[in-house]
C-alpha cells in the first residue's frame, strides 16, 4: 500500500515539472517576441505603414515611378475631340503612310516616321517624348530667336528631321498632331517639364568625341538594325521604316536636334539598341559620345541655317556651324571637348548678368 502511495507520488511530481517547463517555455518565447520586435495581432494592422529601409532596388524602384508616364490611349475615347486625338496619334505612329514619299494624304517627308525619333508615339521616357510641349509652349526659342508655338515645333521636326515641307497650321493633319499632343500633356501643370521628358543629358567628356572609335560601336551595336551604310529598314509594305536610316539622302539634315552630338548622345544612351531604357543603359557615356560622332560624320542632307541663331552668343557649345561668340572653331563646337567652351559661355551669361 505504502508503494504505491509513492508511486502516485512520483507521478503527480512528474506532471507538476512538466507543466512548469511548458511554462518557462512559453515566458521564453514571450521574452523572444518582445525583444524581436514582432507585432502582435493589434500591431499587425499598422506594420504596412512603417517606411522601408532603401535598398538599391528599393532606390532604382523610386527614381522610376517619379518618371512622367503617358495617360492611358483607352481613355481618349472619353474625350469630345477623341477622333482628332487618335488621328493624330496614327499620323505621329506612321507618318511616311500619310505624309511620306508615297503617302495618301500627300508627299511631304523622306519616308521616316514621327516616332522614329519621339519613341512610342511620343511617350516614351527620355525617348524625346511630348510630355513637356502643351505644357511649356507657346516659348522663346534662340535658335529661331522668336516665340514659337506648337505648330512652329511640329513644323520644324517636318522640316528637319524629317527634311520635308512644312504642314499648314489649319490643315486637319497639324490640327491632329497638336491635339494629341496636348492631350499627351493634358495633366503636366503648366510652366512645368517632368521628369524623364526629352533626352538624358550625358556630362561632357574630357576629350574630343571618336568618330573612328563611334565606328567601332556602331558595328557592334547598332549595324544590324540600321544597316551597313546606315540606310535603314523599311517596313513589309516600303511606306515606312522599321528602323530608320541615320545618314543618307532618306535621314535627317543637318539642321535637325540630333545633330547635335549631346542631343544624339543623350539619345542613344537611353534608348539605344532597341529595347534599351534609361533606367539599365546598354552603352556607356564615351561609347554614346562616340557613336554620335561618328554618325553625325556622315554625309546627310543640307539645310538652309542662315536664319538660324539671329544671336551667336545663344548658340549652344555644340552646334557646330559658324560663326561664333567665342574663339573655339567649329571642329571643337563639333565633336568637342566642350567643357571649356560651356564654362565660357556660362562666365559670359554670368557677367552679363551682373551687369544688368
């Protein structure tokens, strides 16, 4: 009797050590969860509000929601002038189709379309897209030393990028393309440029821009789209280019922007080879520099510039026809280098400010 009296004894001792390490178990756990920091249910409704730490994903992932986005096309439809707006989208698209060598409309152009240049119908960030055009024109412009409107902007790209003939303001064609245009730019506030509109401006190099080194770059990473000779590739149907020629009878003149080696540069830094975004560059800054130069080496078409720049002194440091406000000569206003030309120039506007 005595036996098992100890027996029930031993057991009742033994559940009463159990409990008492299942519950040091659970004061360590409760110790654990305090000192980590994890939320308990009532925290747990707040915890999404606490800011990340900034990774360098974290970091790229913010820069690229900043960059100015196009609104949605399925939307333009809500609009009263909707059928305007979409025409001029189509004509921005596949210009060469209306307004090209054998265009339906008429024979205005050399064949290229808008969006060769202005990349994806003009939306597209630090693709020369129109985003800061409705709201920053009407404007001052030095290269024609006079306020232009939108139609004199569109105008222009006819006349040089497109080396054609200028559209008349009334026409239905030029009253399409600036509605889209606007209506692209319809939410910016005006005065305003956001960011990721135009092209990616590439600090200047320390040395004069390679042609023969551009070359080499264009070989490697541009010939199969543009062509050996820098001709091009139509379309299917021949009424438009694919890829568009860079030099050559059926490319821009010489009076257009991306004849200018920092706007060509700034281009294909963020857009070139096909595919590329200015967020993951295929090029590095002296291959973009390089391949401008040795582009825009190229034979191309010329345009009448005398009444370009009525100021000199308004020039930017790479334009590179004469005369000048300053002693550099047109090879260095070419191809560079151009930081003693922009500190000059950047001393001289300060002076004249000074003096005012």
């Amino acid at each position: 009797m005595e036996h098992n009296n100890e027996e029930n004894y031993i057991k009742v001792i033994a559940k009463l050590i159990n409990v008492i390490i299942i519950l040091l178990i659970v004061v360590v756990i409760l110790i654990v969860i305090n000192i980590t920091g994890l939320p308990s249910s009532k925290e747990n409704a707040e915890i999404k509000f606490i800011p990340k730490t900034k990774t360098p994903e974290t970091v790229t992932e913010n820069a690229a929601s900043d960059l100015w986005m196009a609104p949605d096309t399925s939307l333009i439809k809500k609009e009263s002038n909707s059928e305007l707006i979409i025409y001029g989208r189509e004509l921005i698209a596949h210009t060469s189709v209306y307004l090209g060598v054998k265009g339906k409309i008429k024979n205005l152009s050399n064949g290229m379309n808008c969006q060769n240049c202005h990349l994806e119908a003009g939306t597209k960030p630090f693709g020369n897209n129109y985003s800061g055009v409705a709201s920053t024109y009407p404007k001052f412009r030095e290269r024609s030393g006079s306020i232009e409107s939108i139609y004199k902007r569109v105008n222009d790209c006819f006349e040089r990028s497109l080396n054609g003939n200028a559209l008349h303001t009334s026409s239905k064609e030029m009253q399409a393309i600036t509605a889209y245009i606007k209506w692209l730019g319809k939410d910016v506030p005006k005065g305003e440029k956001p960011k990721g509109a135009g092209l990616t401006e590439l600090a200047y190099l320390d040395r004069a821009a390679d042609p023969q080194k551009g070359k080499e770059v264009y070989s490697f990473k541009c010939k199969s789209c543009h062509g050996i000779n820098g001709e091009g590739k139509l379309n299917a149907d021949g009424l438009g280019y694919q890829y568009p020629p860079l030099w050559g009878d059926r490319s821009y003149n010489n009076g257009a922007g991306l004849y200018r080696l920092s706007r060509f540069a700034g281009y294909v830094k963020s857009n070139m080879p096909y595919g590329t975004n200015g967020e993951s560059p295929n090029l590095t800054d002296e291959q973009a520099w390089d391949v401008a130069a040795f582009v825009n080496s190229q034979p191309r078409p010329k345009k009448d510039l005398s009444n370009d720049w009525p100021k000199i002194a308004g020039k930017p440091v790479d334009h590179p026809f004469g005369p000048y406000a300053d002693k550099f000569n047109e090879q260095q206003h070419k191809y560079g280098p151009f930081k003693e030309i922009a500190e000059l120039k950047k001393n001289a506007s300060t002076s004249s400010a000074t003096k005012k």
